[in-house]
C-alpha cells in the first residue's frame, strides 16, 4: 500500500524513531499524544481494519505482546495503561491500517467520549 502513512513508517521508509520492532510489528510514538506516553503499535503488512485481523490470530498476539513489552519499556507496566484499537468509521478510526492506541501517564477517565 504505497500511500499508506503507518507501512511507510512500519517499513523504515519514512524515519520515524521506533520505540520496538521486530519481524512483525512496529511501534513509534503517536504524532498528536492524547497522555504523556501514547505510542502506536501497527503490523508491518498492510491490514485495515481490527476486522480483518480474525483470519490472523498470530499475528494479534504478536501486537498484543508487543503492546505490553512497550508498557514495559515507557515504565507504564506497574500505574497502568490503556490498549485502544478504533475499528471502523463509527469508532473514530483516521488511518486505516490496523492499530493498538497504547495510552499512559496520566488518570483516565472511563467511558470514553
Ligand atoms: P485512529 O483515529 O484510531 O485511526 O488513530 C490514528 C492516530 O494516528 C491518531 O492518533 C493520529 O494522531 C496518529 N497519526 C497520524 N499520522 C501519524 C504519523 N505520521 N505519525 C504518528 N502518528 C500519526
């Protein structure tokens, strides 16, 4: 997907600083933070929506993991964190290449807007 904004930076063709990569899976810091850490985690292959991802249970457990080793790493492991993934129109989804919203550092109200 050659104007997918998240496959260039998952792919390195964009220099966006990753917090973690491996085979899979990258992570960087979300360009408009909601909380002092919010950070994206994104498969590498082009997928759009959490919809798709059913055929792909390797895969969500590698983002989920990947999620979690990220909470480690910011130090949000122990106060606490939030995992979003918006999944559709409805939902708020802006770019439509799979995401998990890792969200910390601040009290977080419950439920969302
Ligand atoms: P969503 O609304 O769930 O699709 O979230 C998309 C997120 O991507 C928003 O929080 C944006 O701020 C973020 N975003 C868009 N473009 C970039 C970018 N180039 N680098 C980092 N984050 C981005």
């Amino acid at each position: 997907m050659g104007d997918c904004i998240f496959c260039r930076i998952a792919s390195g063709e964009m220099k966006t600083p990753l917090l973690l990569e491996n085979d899979s899976v990258a992570a960087f810091s979300d360009i408009n933070p909601q909380a002092p850490v919010h950070v994206l985690v994104v498969p590498k292959e082009h997928v759009e929506t959490t919809n798709e991802l059913s055929g792909k249970p390797e895969l969500v457990q590698k983002l989920f993991l990947a999620c979690l080793q990220v909470a480690e790493q910011t130090g949000l492991a122990e106060d606490g964190y939030r995992i979003v993934a918006n999944c559709g129109a409805k939902a708020g989804q802006s770019v439509y290449h799979v995401h998990f919203h890792l969200l910390g550092g601040r009290p977080m109200s419950w439920p969302p807007g």
